[in-house]
C-alpha cells in the first residue's frame, strides 16, 4: 500500500530504507529521545535492520502497520506513522508517529497522521484510535489537539519507557471525527 499527500508518499518500509531509517533516527535523538526511548545516538544498522523486519513482519500477522513517509520531492525518510497493539476484540488501535528533527514543525506529523487513521477507519474497519504521551511532550499534545482528538484522560502506568511505567495523556480518534 502507498498513499500520497501533497508532499508526502507513505508506504512499508523496506531493506532498502535502512541506512536512511538509521541516520533519521541517530539526527532525532535529541527531540525524540525524551519520548520514545528507542531513538538514541548509537541506533545503527543491526537496529535499522531490525526495525524493519519487526515493521514488515506486523504487516505480514496483521498486528501492526508501519509507514515510512518519504518527502516527494527528494525522496527523504522525514520518519514513521504506525498504527499497533491492535486489539481485535475492542477493535481498536495505537497511533504513533515521529517526524525527524531537521523535518518537524512543517506539520507532517498531521499529514501522516491524517493518513493512517483515515488507513484503519476505512482500510481496517477500526472503531478507536488512541494516541498516548507523555505529559511533557507539548509538541504531541499541540497534534493531537490539531487533529481533533479528544483528551480523555491523564492515565497512570500508562505506557513504558526504558522498562520503568510512566504516567500519559490519552487522547482518541473515533471514525466520525474524520467524517467516517
């Protein structure tokens, strides 16, 4: 699957993608780092390798789906939109994203995510979509605001980072909030 926007292609990452993955990943650490503690300086190729297995394996078992979004015009990894820990019984999912650092505040965290709820309300029949943050990471918040989630609450134990459970905001999409 491909989608495009008017300055983004959003498909599955590939082997090929791995060393663009990687150096988008290593630049990011200082922005994303704080949120996601996968991003670090000393991501290299064994873990850009292993991402994407991880990514296209997801793809292939239904649990997970991942798009790289690619700038249009230079063919760029700007970063990642996914939609995981599906739950079929509650037939609902997470969305996630980050945007590499040199490519935020351009607003394709909102055009990636537009694109993979518009992916699980009309592609997976999904019902809900939550987005999770930390209370601090204002940047998520202001796209989740933009986005038109609604904040449901301030959950405790809510997600993991560095193996230790941290406190998050979830925020929903539910099909009717894109006119589903």
């Amino acid at each position: 699957m491909e989608f495009q926007t008017d300055r983004l292609l959003l498909r599955a990452l590939n082997r090929i993608d791995a060393i663009a993955l990687r150096d988008a990943i290593r630049d990011s650490s200082d922005t994303i780092s704080p949120w996601l503690d996968w991003c670090h300086e000393g991501f290299d190729d064994l873990d850009s390798e292993a991402w994407i297995n991880r990514s296209r394996q997801g793809w292939l078992t239904g649990t997970s789906y991942e798009l790289g979004a690619f700038d249009l015009e230079t063919g760029t990894l700007v970063g990642c939109v996914y939609i995981s820990s599906i739950d079929k019984v509650a037939n609902l999912a997470n969305l996630g994203y980050w945007i590499a650092s040199h490519h935020q505040g351009r607003g394709l965290a909102i055009e990636t995510t537009e694109v993979a709820a518009t992916l699980a309300f009309t592609h997976l029949l999904l019902t809900r979509l939550e987005l999770v943050m930390d209370p601090a990471n204002l940047a998520s918040i202001r796209i989740a605001e933009k986005l038109g989630a609604s904040f449901e609450c301030k959950a405790r134990n809510r997600y993991m980072y560095d193996g230790e459970p941290r406190e998050g905001l979830v925020y929903s999409l539910v099909p009717s909030d894109f006119g589903l």
